[in-house]
C-alpha cells in the first residue's frame, strides 16, 4: 500500500482536520471527550485526529517526491 492509498483509505470527508497540526487535533479531542461521553463526539474526535494525520501523511509525501 502506498502513502496515497493509505490517505485515501483513512480520511472521511465527513469530518473535519486541524491540517496537519496532529497537536492541536488532540487537544481538540481531549477536550470533547472530557465534556461528553455520547458515541457521536468521540467518534468524531477520533476522526478530526485521523484526518489530521493523513493530511501529515500526504504533506510528507508530496515533500518526499518534490525532492526526487
């Protein structure tokens, strides 16, 4: 699997990032789950995290080949 597929097979276009700040993607979702414990905003901090991450993911990609 490729860093793209795998971009491709993580992000949900349903859910938001913090870009590819994965510090403040955390803090974000610390903070929702110490205010709430309903299954919806947990399952949406998770996935704000896992965007972030492959906005991280993908940024470090397209670096890695702007340098080949």
């Amino acid at each position: 699997m490729t860093n793209m597929e795998l971009v491709k097979a993580m992000r949900s276009n349903l859910f938001a990032d913090r870009g590819t700040d994965v510090e403040a993607a955390f803090e974000d979702a610390f903070a929702i789950i110490n205010r709430s414990k309903e299954a919806a905003a947990l399952s949406t901090a998770l996935m704000v995290i896992v965007n972030t991450i492959a906005n991280v993911i993908e940024a470090r990609s397209e670096e890695h080949t702007s340098e080949l």
